[in-house]
C-alpha cells in the first residue's frame, strides 16, 4: 500500500500543478516512507498522504501574494511548507521546527527535491526576530489564540497569518477576538479553499497584522 500510495499521482494533480507533480510525487514517496520510519507520519495517514495533506496544503497558495517571505511554523515534516515551496518557486520558505529529529528529516527532504528556495530553521517561533515575514502559515499546531501569541509578532505590517483549522475554525476565532485584536490584528476572515475540487476543503483562517504585531513594513527576504 505504501508504494502505491506514494508513487500514483492522483489526476487532480496534474491538473491544478501540473509543473509541481513530480517534486510533490517525490515528497509524497518520502513521506510515506522516511516520513514513516521516523515517525513524523501515521502509518494510516499514508493511504490518504495526497487528498488530507499534499492536496490540503497546496491549495493554501491561493491565499499568498507573489513572492513573499513565508515562515512555515511548527513545520513538523514541512506541511505546509515543503508543499509551498514546491508549487510556488517565487516564494521563499523557512521550515521552521524545534525538534532535531524533525530538522534531520526536513534538511533531507530540501536537499533530495532541490529546494533553493525553502530553508530549514531549528528554532521556536518566539526566538524568531518579530517582523520579519509577508506571511507565517501554521497547520494544527495549537489554539488560535496561543498560534497568535506566536505567529503575529512574526508578521510585516500588513503581513498574513494563515492558520489552517478544521471544523472549529469559527468558533475558535471568536474565542480568540479579544487576544487578537491585542496582538494587533486588523481583518480576520475565514477561507474555504478547494471546495470545487477537494474531497475535503481546506479551512484557513487568515489574520492581516497591524503595526502592534510586528512594527515593520518590510520582511526579512523583501519583495
């Protein structure tokens, strides 16, 4: 099952990133197995890699401009930063884990699909230099509320935080008014992205930063 799983890509792919299929097949090969020897991916996750994690991630590029500095937090085995950095090359991408086993796995996986645009940074998000991307994207790290303790401070003036979220996303932005307008945030809005063409569509909360977040105009990498 392993093999098949990792190395059929599924149509769609081709359709919606047709340039990306081969680097995101590889990935998907690695996932389903580096990816599941270190433990970084269920084994049951493995049979659904492509529609509940690739597919899911990849879709979140609707929402960011052209060649912004993205930091990917709590990146785990890089989704969806891995995932991003594939489909959209104008985009420059750091991974941004704590944990060593996971940094050894990420660095693998950039050298492997020769990534130059994706940098693995071992590190916690509150250690990061505040201000210092267009965008910070997360994925089932935390609680909307402490996401943004972390990942607003991050954000340009103006920059995106994009939280992918499940089922809870509206519930948890409205628990999470008071820290987020703390935090500096100026328009929250909730995105359902790939409903015409998931099987499941992803939920993305994105949260535009104000001054307070970050206290820049400009990102580490520029524009």
């Amino acid at each position: 099952m392993t093999n098949y799983v990792s190395r059929e890509t599924p149509p769609l792919v081709e359709k919606l990133f047709p340039r990306a299929a081969v680097p995101l097949s590889a990935y998907a090969e690695l996932l389903a197995t580096e990816g599941t020897l270190r433990g970084l991916i269920g084994p049951r996750e493995v049979p659904r890699l492509w529609d509940r994690h690739l597919l899911n991630c990849a879709v979140v590029e609707r929402l960011i401009p052209e060649e912004s500095s993205v930091a990917d937090v709590g990146t785990g085995a890089g989704l969806p930063g891995i995932v991003l950095a594939i489909v959209r090359p104008d985009l420059q991408v750091d991974l941004v884990e704590p944990l060593l086993r996971r940094t050894t796995f990420l660095e693998e996986a950039v050298d492997l699909l020769e990534l130059e645009n994706a940098t693995v940074v071992r590190a916690r998000a509150e250690d990061l230099p505040p201000a210092s991307y267009d965008v910070v994207t997360s994925r089932a790290v935390a609680p909307l509320a402490k996401l943004a303790r972390w990942c607003l401070p991050l954000c340009v003036e103006g920059g995106l935080m994009l939280a992918m979220k499940g089922a809870s996303a509206e519930e948890e932005l409205d628990a999470s008014e008071r820290e987020l307008m703390k935090l500096g945030a100026e328009l929250c809005h909730i995105h359902q992205l790939g409903g015409d063409e998931l099987a499941n569509p992803t939920t993305v909360v994105s949260i535009v930063a104000g001054r307070a977040a970050g206290g820049s105009r400009h990102g580490r990498h520029g524009r």
